[in-house]
C-alpha cells in the first residue's frame, strides 16, 4: 500500500488538475495499491470528499473499461477526508498513522505549504516519506534557499519533488532523443552552426479571473522563471551518461549555473502588458480593468529574455525566451535557428533562408524548415518543411508529475540547487524593472504583442 495525501483537498488545482491527472494514471492501470486521503479546513465528512473526487474522476470513469472502473471505484471509496489545520502539528499526527511511503501533496497557498512544512517535523514520518511542492517555488533566490533548508530538514532531497508540469515526461525524452540520438545533430548543436535559440510560449487565454495568484506574480515569474528556463536547459545540456535523474538533473544544474541576463545589452529584457481588445469571438477587458488587478503593481502579462549561456558551446548565442497571455497567436514551441552557410555557389535564385528547427510543445512536434531546389526553375531556392508529430503521452501532465511522485522518481521534478538558480537569472530582471529601468510597454488583446518587438513578427 503507498498513500497520496493531498492537502488542500478543496482547493482549484486538486480538483481541477491533480484529481483528473490522477484519475487518468488509475484507469490505465499505473497507480495500482493506492490509498487517497485528502485534508484540508473544510468540514466535510469523508463522504462528500468522495462527491468531490466523483466530480473530478467522471471523465476517467468514461472512459475507463471494466478494470480501469473497478480500480477507479475502489481508491474513490477508500478515500478519506480529515478536517485540519495543516499549519498545526496534527498534521505530523496525520501522516504518522497512514501506511507508507506517503506522498504529502502541498495544494496550499505558498505561505501556507511553508508552514506546513514546519508542522511536519521528520521524526513521525514514515519511512520513504515525499514531499510535492507546488510553484512558485519561493518568490527570489534568498526565499527558495531557506525553503530548501527547510525542507532538507525534514526529508533528502531526493524525496522532495518540486513539480514542474509544463514539460511532460514523454516531451522532455524527445528532446533529449532528438539530440542524443542523431549523429547529424549533435556536431551541428552549438555556437559555430546555431544562430539563434527562442522558445516561445504565447498563449490566448487571458486573466481568466486568476488576478489573486497572477497578479502578484507576472508573465517572468509565472512562466519563464520557471518552465521555460527549464526547456532552455534541455535544449543546451551537455550529453548525460545516462538517462537517470542524477545524470539528467547535474546537466541541467550545470547548464543553469553558466547561464545569465546581461541587462547592458539592448532588448535584454522586454515587457509589456495587454489592453482591451478581440481574440476570436471574445472580448478581453483591458488587464487593469479586471477585478482584482492592482495597477500599482504594474504586472507585466508578456515577458521577453535573452539569456546568455557563458560556456564553450554556446557563448555568443542569444537564448530568448517569451511568454505572454492574451494573443492572436498560441505559440508554444523552440525554435533553433541555423547560420547562414558559408558560401552559397553563385547562380542559385530566391532567398538564402536559415535553416529553422522546430520543437512543438503539447502537442508535441517537430519541423526540420530547410531550401530545396523544388519544382518550376531548378536554380531557384525554394522553402520546404519535413514536419512530424511525435507520440503525445496518455497521461495529462499532472497523471506523469503523480507517476514520478508515487512510483519515488524525481527524474521531472525540479532539484533544489536549480530552484534556487532559476530565481538567480531572473532576479536581476525583476530588479530593473523594479527600478523602471525598462518601459512597461502595451499590446492590444489579440495581437501577437508590441510591434516594436522582433519577436512579435514571428521566429
Ligand atoms: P486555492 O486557494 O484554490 O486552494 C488552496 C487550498 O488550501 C484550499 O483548499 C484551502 O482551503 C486550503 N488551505 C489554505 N490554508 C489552509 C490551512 N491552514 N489548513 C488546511 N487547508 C488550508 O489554491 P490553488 O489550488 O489554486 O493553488 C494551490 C497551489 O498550487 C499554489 O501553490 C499554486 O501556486 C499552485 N498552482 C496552482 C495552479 C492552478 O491552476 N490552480 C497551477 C499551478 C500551480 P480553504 O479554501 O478552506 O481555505
């Protein structure tokens, strides 16, 4: 038997992400032995927990066949509910009596989940015990530290996941396969061949009525500090040994350690914030306009950084990475650009256009945009796109953050010296803008963001 315990059990991520996610890996038959508890400070009895999880599992029950039901149906009514404060030490109380390893999911407000994690202690805990921290992962690099020693106090390092869903299990082994796997890459992957690196994640949606949380955090925060820098390490790491999370999570530190914004260099870091305008069929009230938004804050909601990585393979490259909500165009992908070559033979016609590599990301993709002397003249230079869809994972992303937490693999979770790393690129940044050292630009709803950005005008 192993125990997900979920605190915050009534809270917007468990029912709407971690309950599905779950649901999803139960009725594939990938959470076998599975006891549910969830906690939380409503009063509810064990049963209307169980209404809860109802809700969350239907589309699973759907679809699941008769075993898929039946183990769906199972963890349901063994599900229990306890009524707790989980900042008080009933909470250590709690975990000591459930059957081990438990996997203590903090589904709580940031502030909430620390003190928590005081409550906790480590002499009660069960053996094998793991602690799932939700991002943000602290709010700068000072705050993750003693997050971290926090945490070391309670339970090693390698039983702390901190979730970083954005990238699927199955998305992050393609890149790596992509690289690793392919004799003609790899000697062309680094500063004498690439050009450029961008990685992308523009989004449609807007505010959705998430000023609480977005607010106070912003398009750097929310998505670059984390996810996307995370991405930038998978497409810069040096080839690991193995595939283990050892291997895997010291290339990725090591790649993150060299890394920085030079905030001297021109267009280093952009941001800007969207005003009214259509997406589709649908109106988006101007951002500071919504309810909840506070515009002392000046929150940017399109962040854009050039990243340097100051190693041999890539010094001189520029890593940008962009992340906005609210635009006409759902861009969700890296794009590596080639350099020009070195002579093209006279006589060829139409445009010498970059070789471009690009990575999609859910679904996953893959389009290799190289010149062909295509049909008509056979001198002229015509643009083509060898295009792939790689296999999507069954799982919802979350399904795979839970697969890695229960089956004790933090391969996907993000390890502590990176938290803390991630918050040292960006913090610099943060500080400028702070300081209004860079303009708080505008950009109409629906648009594909401030014109006077390059990277507005497509990669
Ligand atoms: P919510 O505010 O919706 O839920 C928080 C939950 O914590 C509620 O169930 C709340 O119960 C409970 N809680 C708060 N204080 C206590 C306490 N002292 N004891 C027991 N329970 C308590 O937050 P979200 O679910 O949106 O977010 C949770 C975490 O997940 C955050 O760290 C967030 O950043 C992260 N996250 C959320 C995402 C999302 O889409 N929602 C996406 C990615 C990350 P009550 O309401 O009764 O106070």
């Amino acid at each position: 038997m192993r125990t997900l315990l979920i605190l915050g059990a009534s809270g917007d991520l468990t029912g709407r992400l971690l309950l599905p996610g779950l649901a999803r890996l139960i009725r594939l038959g990938r959470a076998d032995g599975l006891k549910l508890v969830g906690a939380g400070s409503d009063d509810w009895s064990d049963e209307q927990w169980r209404t809860r999880i109802d809700g969350s599992f239907a589309t699973a029950m759907e679809k699941a066949d008769d075993a898929g039901r039946a183990s769906l149906q199972q963890v349901r009514d063994d599900s229990s509910y306890h009524l707790l404060d989980v900042t008080h030490p009933g909470l250590a109380d709690l975990v000591a009596t459930l059957d081990g390893p438990v996997a203590i999911y903090f589904a709580l407000p940031p502030s909430v989940s620390q003190k928590a994690c005081s409550a906790l202690g480590s002499e009660s805990l069960p053996p094998g015990t793991r602690l799932v921290m939700e991002k943000p992962f602290g709010t700068d690099q000072a705050s993750a530290h003693l997050l971290n020693e926090k945490l070391a106090k309670v339970v090693p390092e390698q039983n702390i996941h901190r979730v970083d869903h954005f990238l699927g299990k199955a998305t992050v082994f393609n890149i790596l396969g992509l690289r690793f796997a392919n004799r003609i890459l790899e000697p062309v992957w680094s500063n004498l061949h690439v050009e450029k690196v961008e990685v992308y994640f523009d989004e449609a949606l807007a505010l959705e009525n998430r000023a609480r949380y977005y607010d106070g955090a912003g398009a750097l925060r929310d998505m670059i500090q984390s996810h996307l820098l995370q991405v930038m390490a998978l497409l810069a790491l040096e080839a690991p040994s193995s595939l283990h999370e050892r291997d895997l999570r010291d290339h990725i530190g090591s790649v993150l350690r060299a890394s920085s914004v030079d905030l001297d260099a021109p267009g280093s870091s952009r941001r800007a914030r969207y005003t009214a305008g259509r997406i589709g069929d649908r109106q988006v009230t101007d951002y500071t306009a919504e309810p909840g938004v506070d515009v002392e804050k000046g929150t940017e909601t399109l962040a854009e950084v050039t990243v340097s990585i100051n190693n041999a393979r890539w010094a001189g490259v520029p890593f940008i990475l962009r992340s906005g909500k609210a635009l006409g165009v759902t861009r969700k992908e890296a794009v590596i650009t080639f350099k020009p070559v070195s002579h093209l033979p006279t006589g060829f016609k139409g445009e010498d256009a970059p070789t471009k590599l690009r990575i999609g990301f859910g679904p996953d993709t893959l389009q290799l945009e190289i010149d062909v002397n295509g049909p008509g003249d056979i001198f002229s230079l015509d643009r083509t796109t060898l295009s792939t869809d790689l296999n999507d994972t069954d799982l919802l992303p979350y399904g795979e953050v839970l697969e890695g937490v229960l089956a004790g693999d933090p391969t996907l979770s993000v390890r502590g010296d990176t938290a803390e790393d991630c918050w040292r690129i960006v913090e610099p940044v943060l500080k400028a803008w702070e300081e209004g050292r860079v303009p708080l630009e505008e950009y109409t709803a629906g648009s594909a963001g401030p014109d006077s950005w390059p990277s507005s005008h497509g990669g």
